[in-house]
C-alpha cells in the first residue's frame, strides 16, 4: 500500500436526500467521492459493475473515475469529497467499503461543518484516512460486470428482470452464443460462475427493497425465489445473516 499524503487539503461532505426513481448519469469527478447511506440505499455503476451502499456501508469512487448513480427507492446520504491528494490508500477503483461507528460519525461531523472550520476538518481527515485505507472492500454487495458484450448484455438483461429463471442456454440464444462460451466467459470476467452471479444480483436487489419495509416473501419472489425459505437459505449463505437479523443490525447504526 503506498504511504497516505497529507490530509491538509480542503475537503467538503453535504447531506443530500433523493426521491424514488432519481438516476443520474455517467459522470466523473476531479476528486474522490465517498457516499455514506444514511436511510435507504444508494446504488453506483461503473465499469466494474453494480455497487450498493446500506446503512453502515459507503461506496468510494476514486478521482475522474466514469461512474452512474441511481436511487430506485427514497434515500438520504451523506456525499463527502476527498481532495487527490489525499486519495493514496484507499482503492484505485470504485469499492464498496465497511464503515466502523468512528467512521460513521466522522462523515456525519464533517457534513455539519464549513469551510471556516478548517482546522477540525484537517483532524477529521486524518482520522477518517487511517479508518478507511485498511479496511477490505465489501465484494458481497457488489454486482461485478464484464467487458465482454454479450456478458454485459446477459447482465443489463438480468438487473431489469432478476426474477428471470432463463437458462444460461436460453441466454446464450438471447446474445448470440454458445452455453458452453457464456458460462467461461461469466467466469472468467466476472470472478463467478453463473448460478454465483445470479445468486448475487438476487440478493442485492432484495436488500434494496427489504430496507424500506417491503414484506420479505414478496421480495423473496420478485426476486426470483419460491419463497422465504429459499430465499432465507440464500441469503444467509451470501451475506452471512438470516435476512431478519440483516435488518436489526441495520437498526442498530
């Protein structure tokens, strides 16, 4: 890990709240992003996939890095700039990170803070690095993408109907390929085989709805699931909690 720069320069946070349905589209940023959840979730897409913050969890989006922002249900969070320079140690790519109750606190502190504090914002910053720079990306709540186009095709396919039980043959027909190819290439591009992925993108976009109060057997469904209990079992294995204790845990930030 290359050693942090100075935490001097100016940094700025801003609480901002979105409506259902808001979507904002690609963009970079000359600094660094980190986005704090506070209520509901905040979903960022880049290159490298589909990236889900809840409550406790930030997504990190380092300087002129391409990225789309979407908020399918309300959300309030918490939008923290981080000047280059203070960049060195935190990851070189969009990355969804764990946030301790320090660190939790330290980006509510420097939301409620102005240019004229300074000299506390040069503390926060310092204390704010050492928490993040050592702590290992969350890849669970991250969706990964692919380069290749008919992987991506498969995957954007997928996001807007998770519910879908196609086959990998049937999707192969959909994009023009062979089973036996889109099954080495979802491996190969994405870190997971098919049935992993999918697995994946089910449970993110269940948590999604599960944090505002959706009953848990409709999402279980909508999702793709015959019901709770295999939609618990699935869960429970990705995430390592029953969904119920996912949410009181949630409850507890």
């Amino acid at each position: 890990m290359p050693p942090r720069r100075s935490a001097s320069a100016p940094s700025s946070a801003n609480r901002v709240a979105h409506a259902a349905g808001v979507a904002i589209g690609p963009h970079t940023h000359d600094d660094g992003q980190l986005t704090l959840a506070v209520e509901g979730s905040v979903r960022i897409q880049d290159e490298t996939g589909w990236h889900l913050a809840t409550p406790g969890t930030a997504v990190w989006v380092p300087p002129r890095r391409r990225h789309a922002a979407s908020y399918p249900k309300s959300c309030e969070l918490i939008r923290m700039h981080l000047p280059a320079a203070m960049s060195d140690g935190l990851p070189d790519r969009c990355a969804l990170l764990p946030m301790s109750t320090l660190a939790v606190e330290l980006v509510r502190r420097a939301s409620r803070l102005t240019a004229q504090d300074s000299r506390e914002l040069t503390l926060l910053n310092e204390l704010l690095l050492i928490q993040l720079a050592d702590r290992p990306s969350l890849a669970d709540f991250s969706v990964p993408d692919a380069k290749d186009k008919r992987v991506r095709m498969v995957t954007r396919h997928l996001r807007d109907h998770p519910a879908s039980n196609e086959t990998l043959a049937e999707l192969g027909t959909r994009v023009g390929t062979s089973e036996r190819t889109l099954a080495r290439k979802f491996q190969e591009e994405t870190g997971l085989n098919f049935r992993q992925w999918r697995d994946r993108l089910r449970i993110v976009a269940a948590i999604e709805r599960m944090i505002q109060g959706e009953p848990l057997t409709a999402v279980a469904i909508d999702v793709g699931y015959s019901g709770a209990s295999s939609f618990t079992t699935a869960f429970t294995r990705l995430v390592g909690n029953s969904p119920g204790e996912y949410l009181r845990g949630l409850r507890r930030l």
